[in-house]
C-alpha cells in the first residue's frame, strides 16, 4: 500500500515539473505574445547605470568637498569634469530613440505571432539584431546600390566602385 | 520516506542536467522559450530538494534507524530540535542541506532577476544548474543521505555531542547561507564573461547579492567563535583550526570584492581584478568544503577513504581552468576606463585595502594546506598552529585597521596634503593620547600599544565623518542635527553603512587585544569549601553535583563567585556526558560576562566524585565586545544593503493607443 503511495507521490511530482519545465517551448509563442516580455534594451541599460555612477560621484564629491577632504582647486576640476561625463551621457541617453523601441517592440509581437501562425519556432526578438542609427532610425543600405558589392555600415563610400552610398 | 528522498535526489540530477543544455543550447539557437525552460528547471531544481530536506528531517523526527544517515546522527532519546539540526550534523546531510539552499537562492535570484539583464539569464541558469548538478551527483553518487542499512539498527549513534548546542544549530545555517549564497554572483560574473556583456550594468546588481550572502557569513563565522567560546573551553574564540580558516577565506577575498567593486563602478578600474575575486570567493567556498569534508588535511592518505573527496577535487580542477580559460579570452573585453590618477586617493586605498586582504588569505590558505603540502613533498606532516598565523597576520591586521582609519578620509582621484593634515588632525591626536595614557598605566609591550592606538586613531576618524558629514549638511540646508544625520544617512547609505561596520570592526579589534593581551588564568584543584583565585576573582568550591537530561548526565560544580567581598552569584561550570559517547564528555563553561570583563570558569576534571575536582578559570577582559562589534558589523552591513529595488531598466509599457496609431 505505501510503496503504491511512493509511487503514485513519484510520477505526480515527476509529471508535474515535467509539464512545468516544458510548457515554455511547448506553447513558446503565448508566452512572447504576453505584454510584460522586455524589449532587448542592454544598451540604454548601460548608459542608465553610467548616469547613475556619475549622480553618485557628484554627490559625493560635494560632500567630499562640504566636510574638508578636498582643496577647492580639486573641487572644481572634478566637479567639471563629472558634469561634462554626465552631460555627455544624457545627451547619449537622449539620442537613444525611445520612439523606436515602442515601435520595434510592436513589430516584433506582430513577427512572433505571425512566425507562431506558420508554425516557426520562437526565437529570440528579430529586430534586435537590426541597429539603431539615429533619429530618424533610417538603416544604411547593405549593399551598394550601383555594383551590388556588399558594404560595412560605416561605409561612405562603395569599396568595389567609389560610388557615394546613398541611405536608403 | 527514504525512496521519496531518494527519487527527489535522482529527478534533481535529471532537471540540472537538462538545465545546463537547455541553458547553452537556448543562448546558442536565440531561443527564448528553451531559456524560460532551463530557468523552470531550477525552480524545478529547489522544489525537489525541498521534497529531499522535508524526507530526511520526517525520517529524523520518526527515528527511521533503517537509514544510515539517521543511525549514524541521531538517537531515540535526542531532543526534538537536535534532531532538526541532525539533517546538518553529517556530510551527507549537510550536502543535501547545501542543495536545498542552493535551491533556494537560484529560485530567488531567477525570480527577482530575471529581467535585469536579460542578455545573461541563459548562461546565469546554466551555471547555477552546473553546479546544482555537481551537488546532486554528489548525494547521488558520493554520499546518499537516503542509503538504507541491510537491518534496522534498535537506536541511533547519536549526534556528536560538540554539536548539541544551540550555537551549532544556527551557526551552520548562517555558515551555508552565506556560502552557497556567493553562487549568485558567480553566476552573474561567470555569465557575463562567458557572453562578453562586461559593461557596469551588471556589477551594480550582483553588489546587493554579494552582501547579502557576506552579511550571513559574517554572522555564521560570528557564531562559531561563540560556540568554539561556550564548548570548548580553553577560554579563546578562534584557534585557527582548518574548519575555521575554511569559513574565513571566502570572507577574506568576498570582503575583498566587495570594497574593489565600488572602485569599478565608480571609475570603471578593476574588471578583471574584480571577477577573479569573485571567482575566488567562491572557489573557496568549494575549497573550504572540499578540505573541511574530505579528511584531506588530517592526513592525505584519509583522502582517499573519503569517496566524495577526489569528485571536490576535479570539480575545483574544473572550475579553475574553465574560469582561467574563459578569462583570457575576455581579457580583452576587461580594459579598465581610466588609470589610477594619484598614488594617494580613495582608490588606492581600496586597493591597498584588497592587496592586505588577500594576503592574509593567502597566508589563511598556505598555514591551512601545510600539513597537506608538508607531506607531499616531505613525507612528514607538519602543522601550522595558532601562533604562526598570528605572528603573520596579527601585523597585516593592524596595517588594515589603520587603512581602515585613513582610506574614508581620502577623497576619489587625489589627495592634498594640506586637506589630508586637516582631516587627520583628530584621530592622531587621539590615538597619540591613547599611547600616552597605556604608557603612563605602565603598559610597555609594543603589540597592544599599537593595536589601543589604532583602535582610537579609527574610532575618532568614524565619529569624525559623521560629526562632519551633519554639520556639512546643517550648514547647506539649515536641519536639526538628528534630521541631518537622517537625511545624511539616508542619501548617503552605502558609504555611512559601511562606516557601521568600520567601526563593529574597531569594536571588535578590542575584544581581540583583550583576549589576546590581557587575559589572566590560573587553575587549581580544590576540595569542596576551598577556594582559589584568578585576578580579582575569588571562587569557592561548595561541592559536584548530578542532574539528568534526556540523553546525557550534566555533571556540575557549584562555585560561589567573589570579587573583595561582594559576592557575585553562583557559577554552574558543567561537564555532558553522553549515553552514547562516555568517552567524549563535552565541556559547558560558566560564564559571567561583562563589559569590562568576562569571568570564565571550566570544569576540567574530578575524582571521588569530586573530591577534589580540577578547575581552570579565566579573566577575559573586553571579551563582550568582540560579540557587540560582531554585532554592529552585521547591522553596518544591513543597513548598507537596505533600499529599496531601483529599477534600472525603463520598463516600456505598450500603450495600446500608440500601437494603433503606429499600425
């Protein structure tokens, strides 16, 4: 009778966590549909958490600064030049089109569903890979547009035949 | 019970198993859903080895003697609370207390992380199911808590009477919290350099993870001097026995870590310095288990006995060369943002600070392994005691403490003279008339003039940047002081925090000297109405006595305590001995603790039923502080991790009307 019990205990767990651990892949498209999935946004991640070191620094040296541990002289060449490492991230932080992730992350719900509709399997959001490289969000062309060679994008200029490379 | 236990054991090696491939293959094929699995997995994982705790503790508590692990660490007659701390009084239970913890830490971290760095969450799953999956073969394969006896034995061995104590019931608890929890941001950094991700974002989050685990190991090795105090009876704290310096290295270099980080966040220094501490911190903790558990350093021939010894073994091989191979080849990815500006600044202090640190592991680490490295290479086993790693690290220390006095009052970047001698002027002075006042009560050795010098030099530069830190505030904002100091705290928590702990440590740094220094014994055999002395004490002898407990007899001495003419009250020093173990019959100090002075009394032997009885006494002067600094070690670091989850990341809701418009 117990060893039954044993037993029954066993594939109830087993079949549980079994389903638990594997529910992910098997309906891995509702789970991408759900609102809460992140967008990909390491990088505004970085420049966040460089902002805020710099906040900190600043408040810092002020006190540093208030209770008698550094000369004036240092006071203020620090203090500029914390200002300006900030003033520099904000501008970065600005630039970082915050528009776009709204849209990307529309695009990249509206992907996934379709891609689930035909079966695919769920991957890792498509559009990350694609950069961001500007305020108009405009991607530079992946080839060149008179001689078909393929170019880097920071290209300027075709490699193959000198034309200018025009956005697309 | 024992089948379920069992069964939990074998389905945890199938789901860490399947954690690790699922983890690598999902970062690999850009599956997210295959991720989400391996992170499933480990709350998978922590479920079942709560299944394995629970099995074990029912077959505990029902006396299940069919189990080897229950015959071997518990008896009928062990009072019930022994019997919970059993699940932890021997090395299969306690490696199956390591799982569940583990278990318990990976779901928290995989809960509460889970969106903060999403580009490190495979590999974060894959290595926290790596090493789940080292420690689940280990039960399975090594040690099996759950192994049956071929009969059932009528009554247990019982639990080693050194651990039924109520310090050994909680002090392994705090040891394997703190421990085990450093897996976290093992796992973090281990992720983050196997994914190249390298930037800050990630350390800022692994800071609170690492003190968490810091906090709790600083109160198990806090509770082990205390048990080491109460039970063993030799009237110190720490002995620097292999078992203690296990728990200590990882301390060392985690403590390490965590001052050396706040230099790369700040100024982008240290990466790679940085990861191998924290590789560091934790390999130890694998070494420190490895050693305490294996035999390894009684003697190297004992190591092979123990069968779990050689898979510790190439786990650490395993570990050190995976973790050196995948840091060369980050190294690149490791450059620092900026160089050091001035030999003297807050940065270097720090660094002077992990420099002092990690050789006083390192020295922790060479006395430890001596006995082992001696016989290797000489045949002859020799032991390293108490001594050498005083004489060695006691000057390190007192260089520390003084880093700990001067590297607060330096600012970032660079020092001044001018602003230095200014910030010093006070905590010299009061160190300087410390001296004075030691000399003038005829105190001529050099150590404990130092050690009281440095003690006062690092008390007044903490009391000196708060004083400072609300006055500042007063000027700029015109607060009372007790709202300034709020406020001061409040915006500044990490740093005055921290300044909570410097000076827990200067406490203790006094109970250390006293010990160390100052302490006064004597021992004498007396019959009963005799009395000997030991510094102002005068203790009487009125006779031994008997009382019996449930599965031991308390052998105990009444003594009336004296000090000129007042008396003190009665002192019960006892001696256990235990039904199962007359041979080993543990020691229970008394004890009259005090601010000043602690009053320690052992019972060390007798004859004739006591007539005459042997005693050793001890004064130990400003003993309670060490346990008050511990204390106020602890709470610094509370109070420095306490705040409220920030979130880093802009959360990016969807607001439906913005979709419709962009569609």
């Amino acid at each position: 009778m117990l060893e039954i019990l044993i037993i029954a205990f066993g594939i109830l767990v087993a079949a549980g966590l079994f389903i638990f651990i594997i529910q992910p892949i098997w309906e891995g498209s509702a789970l991408l549909a759900k609102e809460d999935i992140p967008l990909p946004v390491d990088d505004l991640d970085e420049l966040y958490a460089k902002r805020d070191a710099i906040y900190e620094a600043i408040k810092e040296l002020e006190l540093d600064y208030q209770v008698g541990k550094l000369s004036e002289e240092d006071y203020k060449r620090f203090s500029a030049d914390l200002k300006r490492q900030a003033a520099e991230i904000l501008k970065r932080i600005d630039e970082f089109p915050k528009q776009q992730a709204h849209i990307r992350r529309y695009l990249e719900a509206q992907i996934q569903t379709i891609r689930a509709a035909m079966g695919a399997p769920v991957t890792q959001p498509v559009l990350a890979r694609v950069p961001i490289t500007g305020r108009e969000g405009k991607t530079p062309p992946k080839f060149c547009t008179q001689c078909g060679a393929p170019l880097r994008p920071t290209d300027r200029f075709c490699s193959q035949c000198g034309a200018r490379v025009t956005p697309a | 019970m024992a089948d379920i236990g069992f069964l939990s054991l074998t389905m945890a090696f199938v789901v860490t198993f399947y954690g690790v491939v699922a983890g690598i293959w999902g970062y690999h094929r850009d599956r997210l859903d295959i991720i989400e699995s391996s992170r499933r997995a480990l709350f998978a994982f922590g479920i079942l080895m709560t299944i394995g705790v629970v099995a074990l503790w029912y077959l505990l508590l029902t006396d299940d003697f069919r189990v080897e692990y229950v015959a071997g660490h518990s008896e009928r007659a062990l009072p019930t609370l022994y019997k919970f701390a059993a699940l932890w009084g021997g090395q299969a239970g306690s490696l199956l207390f390591w799982g569940w913890i583990l278990g318990l830490y990976s779901m928290a971290a995989v809960a509460w992380l889970k969106e903060r760095h999403p580009e490190l969450n495979a590999y974060v799953y894959t290595v926290l199911h790596a090493i789940a999956l080292f420690f689940t073969a280990l039960l399975l394969f090594g040690d099996n808590p759950f192994r049956l006896l071929p009969f059932t034995p009528p009554d247990g061995n019982s639990l080693n009477p050194l651990l039924q104590n109520y310090w050994m019931v909680v002090h392994p608890i705090g040891l394997y919290l703190g421990y085990i929890g450093f897996t976290v941001p093992f796992a973090y950094a281990m992720a983050a350099l196997i994914t190249g991700n390298l930037g800050n974002a990630w350390v800022r989050t692994i800071r609170l993870w690492t003190l968490i685990p810091w906090v709790f190991l600083s109160l198990g090795i806090l509770m082990g001097s205390q048990w080491a105090y109460m039970e063993l009876g030799w009237g110190g704290y720490w002995a620097w026995d292999p078992v203690e310096n296990a728990s200590f290295l990882p301390w060392l270099t985690g403590t390490a870590f965590l001052h050396s980080i706040m230099i790369q966040e700040r100024r982008g220094m240290l990466k790679v310095w940085n990861v191998v501490l924290i590789f560091l911190t934790f390999w130890l903790t694998i070494l420190g288990t490895f050693i305490t558990r294996s035999g390894v350093i009684e003697s190297v021939h004992a190591f092979a006995l123990s069968n779990i010894g050689p898979m510790f073994l190439a786990f650490l091989a395993i570990l050190l060369l995976g973790f050196l191979f995948i840091l060369f080849r980050r190294l690149p990815l490791l450059q620092g943002d900026n160089e050091l500006d001035a030999m003297l600044s807050r940065e270097s202090a720090f660094l002077f600070a992990n420099v002092l640190f990690v050789s006083i592991a390192f020295t922790t680490l060479l006395g430890t392994m001596w006995p082992i490295l001696s016989e290797l290479f000489t045949g002859d086993k020799l032991t390293v005691s108490a001594p050498f790693f005083n004489k060695v690290n006691g000057p390190i220390f007192a260089v520390l403490l003084f880093t700990i006095g001067v590297g607060p009052l330096l600012p970032w970047r660079r020092a001044n003279w001018t602003t230095l001698r200014h910030q010093l002027q006070w905590p010299t002075l009061a160190s300087i008339l410390m001296i004075l006042l030691l000399l003038v009560l005829g105190e001529r050795r050099p150590w404990p003039l130092v050690g009281f010098g440095l003690v006062a030099l690092v008390f007044v530069s903490i009391v000196q940047e708060y004083v400072r830190g609300v006055r500042a505030r007063m000027r700029a904002t015109g607060e009372k002081p007790w709202q300034a100091l709020a406020r001061l705290f409040r915006r500044n928590q990490r740093r005055y925090g921290g300044y909570i702990v410097h000076l827990g440590v200067v406490l203790m740094a006094l109970g250390i000297i006293g010990n160390g220094f100052y302490q006064v014994d004597n021992q004498a055999a007396l019959n009963p109405g005799e009395s000997m002395t030991v510094g102002d004490y005068r203790l009487v002898y009125d006779g031994l006595f008997e009382r019996r407990q449930s599965n031991h007899t308390e052998v105990y001495a009444r003594i009336r305590a004296f000090k000129g003419d007042r008396e003190l009250g009665v002192l019960e020093p006892k001696r256990n001995i235990y039904d199962k173990q007359p041979e080993q019959p543990t020691t229970e100090i008394a004890l009259r603790p005090g601010l000043v002075e602690d009053l320690y009394i052992v019972l060390a032997g007798w004859e004739n039923g006591g007539k005459p009885a042997s005693f050793k006494a001890y004064v130990n002067p400003l003993m309670s502080w060490l346990w008050i600094g511990g204390f106020v070690v602890i709470l610094g670091g509370l109070m420095a991790a306490w705040r409220r989850p920030r979130r880093l990341t802009a959360r990016v809701k969807l607001p439906r009307k913005a979709v419709a418009q962009t569609a």
